[in-house]
C-alpha cells in the first residue's frame, strides 16, 4: 500500500512538510514514506485506528523521534535531524496524548515556563490572557497535579498557546474531557487558526473532526490511506477497511 | 520578573523574614560562647552545602553522589595558593576555587548529565572517588600527608565568613530558581524533560549550567573550611561523608526548596555535635540519625520544613526523582 502522492511546494514554505518520512522500531516500520504539506492557517485532521503510526508521526515533525529517512520542513527551514529544542524554536508547538504537566508547579508557573525561551517579560500578562481564554483562571495558583483529567489538558494545550508557534500539533486534546471542556477547545483552536496558525490534529472524536478540520488524513500500518474532507472519508472504501476491517 | 500582587506581597514578607533574620544572626557571636560560636559557624557551612547540593539533587533531580568532590577541589585550591610558594591571600583565592570547580562541573557534568538516575549518581561518586586518589598520590596535594594553611584563629572572622558566603548562596539561589528563566527551566526539566524539550528549553545545558552553580558553591565553602581548619587531607575534604551528609540534610529539611535544607543542616549538625559532646564520639549518632530519617521519611515526606509551608507535593516531588532511577 503506497501513500498518495501529494503535492509539496518546491520552496518548501508551507507552515508544515514532511516528505516521505520513514520510522522504524526494529523490525517494525511505524511510519512508512509519510508526505503531507499543511497550508497556512489550515487544521488538519489526522485519523486512523491504534497503532496506525498518528503519534509517531507527530514525533518525527516535533524532533521527539529522529526520523529513518525522508525530511522535515518547518516554514521553509529543514529542521530534520535537528534536537527537539531547536525544532520547537522554529515554531512547532505539541501536546502529548497523556498530559504531559510540570506537576510540582502551579498553573501559572506551567504557563510561564512555556514562555522561557520567547517573551519573558510579557509572560505573566499572556498567562491571564491564556488562562482566560481557556477558563483555567480560578485554578491558576493550583498545583498541575490537582487538576482535573479535563484541566490537565487545557492546561497542556494553553502551554503550547504561551509560545505562539506557527504550527500546533494536537494528540488527542479532547480525548475523555467533558463536553464544555471540548467546546473551550473548539473555540480556541477557531480563534488560533484566525490567527494563522497551522493545526494537525490527531483524533479519535469524529464529531470534532467533522466541525474543525478542514481536511482529513487516514493513517493505516504506517501509510496514509486517504485524503480529503470529512464527507470525502466517510465515504471512502479504504478507511472503512482500515477501521472496520472491510474488504475494498 | 513582574507577577501578580499575592505574589509580590509573598516576595516582600519573605524578604523582610530574611532580612530580620541576618541581623539577628549578625548579633549572634555577642550572646554565645566560642565552642558554641563554632558549632554554629559549622551550621552555616552545611547549610550552604546543603542549598548547593539541592539545587542539582532537588531542582535538577539529579542525585548526585560525587559533590565532595568540589568541596576538595576548593579546599585544595585555596591551600595550595596559600603555600608559601605562591603565598596569596585567602580571600585572593576565592575566585579561582571556585572557577576550577566550575570548569572541572562544566567537564564532568556535559557527559554525565546525559546520563539518567543511577547511571549519573555511579558517575559522580566514581569522579569523586578518582579525586580521592589523585589527591593521595600527587605531591600538590601532599599526598596522604595533607596540606597546611596559614592558620588565622578568629573565630568571628570564619563566622561571618560563613554567614555571607551561606546568605549570598541561599538569596542568590532563591533569586534564581523562582524569579528567572534559569529557575522555570531547571523546575520544567525536573518534572518532564521531553515536554520542557518540547517547549524549547536546551534541557543538556540548563543542568550543566545547574551542575556547575552547584559546584561552585560547593568549592566556596570548601576554601573557607581549608582556611578555618587549617589542615586538610584527601579523607577530610574529598570523603564520601561530605556528599552523603548534604544529601541526608537536604532529605530531612525538604527537597527541592529554598529554606529546607538550612532546616535540615542546622537540625543535623546541632544534633551531630550535642551527641558528640554528650557521649563523647559520633557512633551512636548514627542509629538516631537513620531513626530521624526513617520517621519524616515516613511522615514528613516532603521534610520538616512541610511542618511550616506545607506538604502537599511531597511525596510527588521525591517519587518523580525516584522514578529516573
């Protein structure tokens, strides 16, 4: 199974581009090839059963995994190979799929540190702005620790909010948070994406998909399936066979 | 940096807690005698000890075993700058001390902080131990025989000695781990390094620079206890009893924060030389040591300065160190 062929820009400027990018856990390829360019301002869902390679995938783009082939754009800049810190300097923003919270430190202090290496001065007046938008302001002095499942995640995606990337990448923000929970995220991401900020989503929440993401990407065994909007892969006889077990 | 006002009326009343707290150590040597002057002197050099330790063990969460040897590596270089060979100044020889200890930390601590846990505590303590020999076999050091220093007895002068070098440690450390970028970085490393990596922080030279502050606090009080003992020896200033002392000190007070282990240092050392004075040697000071121990551990989680601050993070705060083991 090949991945579609898609179009990468020849400058390679896009806010995001992965060109065929390949990872390899000993004999297990968990991303196999992956091309995706994302454009400015666009949210991109990527979907795909257990194991498909979604999270390893995000690991390549943020430098949280070294990639085994293929190249890794960030708005322009190849950053494959690059360490971690550097790739998140360039503008890359992530949140892990089990909250990733300084745990010792309260909410506040989590938002600061978000913002060492950018506006320092400006942090504590962003920190409200964040903790505001993402209605955390009442546990702003509690310990990371003593949030909620739910607060644990807005306080992780209002973390990647304090460094202003360019690109955010979403693993499972709304997985198991209670509805007004999600539609805080909802909002955020609507208001973000106004901003011009790039977003590629992994998600399992299909209701979510359908009202955020402007394009869909299916992952399967490593490789993307399909391509398209939300009606596009509902409809598609591949995705149904990577989730449902279907034959094509 | 700027903060809200709950935050800075805190940094007010702690400030002005410190600031009543010198002057009333400053009056000190008026109102006790010289034995108990020196007792006391020997508490402000464990507990700066103790705060330099913390800020590797504590705020890093890297548990160091090998910090004996930058207390030797200050002590060896004030004395040998003291020979009469070279003949400098002891206060002249402050600033070298402690920039050898921080180069030796800065070569030490690129590759070992690398390392995770017990990997990076076997290194230290396999460094300090190198430096035990090293010390024992070349002749800068005088060999198993040690070195004198030109012995200057004043009591008072090695008392407020100790006084500055442990308030500038501990203001100086306070300063930097809740009000800079230094601090938030080394606290975010601590807790998660790949989401503090996430977010940009160059965690591999935040805990050498960590590592090398640490150092060099430690070597400061290494000078001055060379010039106030008068004598050294490879056991005396490089010995594993150094470091395990610091990191019992920093446990029993409170890991990884500010004034917990100046708690922890003061209630050992006083304990430390009332048994010593009442029984006559420091053997059975061991068993109710390791009683302390095992009773805050078991109930003081986070040390005895929860006792006045608080102990809900505690046992959070240790198992996340733990668990890089």
């Amino acid at each position: 199974m090949s991945s579609p062929a898609i179009k990468t820009s020849s400058t390679n400027k896009s806010p995001l581009v992965l060109e065929s990018v390949v990872k390899r856990f000993g004999g297990v390829t968990a991303v196999n090839g992956v091309s995706l360019e994302v454009a400015p301002g666009e949210v991109v869902g990527v979907i795909g059963p257990n194991g498909s390679g979604k999270s390893t995938l995000f690991s390549l783009a943020a430098g949280g995994q070294p990639t085994d082939g293929g190249r890794v754009w960030l708005d322009g800049v190849d950053v494959t190979g690059q360490p971690t810190w550097r790739i998140a300097r360039s503008g890359i923003g992530r949140t892990f799929q089990i909250p990733s919270l300084f745990d010792n430190m309260s909410v506040r202090e989590n938002l600061l540190a978000a913002a060492v290496e950018g506006d320092w001065k400006g942090a504590p007046g962003r920190a409200e702005e964040v903790a505001e938008m993402l209605q955390i302001t009442h546990v702003i002095n509690n310990l990371a620790s003593e949030l909620s499942g739910g607060q644990q995640k807005l306080l992780e995606f209002g973390r990647v909010c304090m460094r202003d990337p360019k690109v955010i990448l979403l693993d499972e923000v709304t997985a198991g948070v209670h509805p007004n929970i999600r539609i805080i995220i909802l909002d955020a991401i609507r208001r973000l994406r106004e901003t011009g900020i790039t977003f590629l989503i992994i998600e399992h929440d299909m209701e979510m998909v359908r009202e955020i993401c402007d394009r869909l990407i299916v992952m399967n065994m490593g490789e993307i399936v399909a391509e398209g909007t939300f009606d596009e892969i509902a409809s598609n006889v591949e995705v149904q066979s990577a989730y449902l077990g279907r034959q094509p | 940096m700027a903060s809200n006002p709950d935050k800075v009326r805190d940094y007010l009343f702690r400030l002005a807690a410190v600031v009543v707290g010198l002057i009333a150590l400053a009056f000190v040597p008026a109102f006790i005698d010289p034995y108990s002057l020196r007792i006391v002197t020997g508490a402000l050099m464990w507990a700066g000890l103790a705060c330099a330790w913390n800020i590797v063990g504590g705020y890093a969460g890297y548990i160091s075993f090998g910090h004996s040897a930058f207390f030797g590596i200050g002590a060896y270089t004030t004395a040998i700058l003291m020979q009469s060979g070279i003949g400098m100044p002891f206060l002249a020889t402050l600033v070298p001390s402690v920039i050898v200890a921080m180069i030796v930390a800065v070569i030490i601590g690129g590759p070992t902080m690398r390392l995770r846990g017990a990997y990076f505590a076997i290194a230290t303590w396999a460094f300090s131990e190198m430096l035990i020999q090293l010390a024992t076999v070349l002749d800068v050091t005088g060999g198993t025989g040690g070195l004198s220093v030109p012995a200057y007895l004043n009591e008072f002068f090695f008392y407020y000695t100790m006084l500055a070098a442990a308030a500038a440690s501990f203001l100086g450390v306070w300063y930097l781990i809740e009000y800079t970028r230094f601090g938030f970085r080394l606290k975010a490393l601590r807790d998660h390094e790949p989401a503090a990596e996430a977010m940009g922080i160059r965690t591999n030279l935040v805990k050498v620079q960590a590592f090398a502050l640490s150092a060099a606090i430690t070597a400061l009080f290494g000078s001055v206890f060379a010039y106030w003992t008068t004598f050294i020896d490879p056991q005396s200033v490089l010995g594993p009893d150094i470091t395990d002392q610091m990191v019992v000190m920093v446990l029993l007070g409170g890991l990884g924060t500010i004034w917990g282990p100046a708690l922890g240092a003061v209630v050992l050392w006083t304990t430390n030389r009332y048994i010593w004075s009442t029984f006559g040697d420091t053997v059975v000071y061991l068993p109710i040591l390791g009683l302390i121990i095992a009773m805050v551990v078991l109930f003081l989680p986070n040390g005895l300065i929860s006792l006045f601050v608080g102990r809900r993070r505690g046992r959070e705060l240790i198992s996340r160190i733990l668990r890089k083991f």
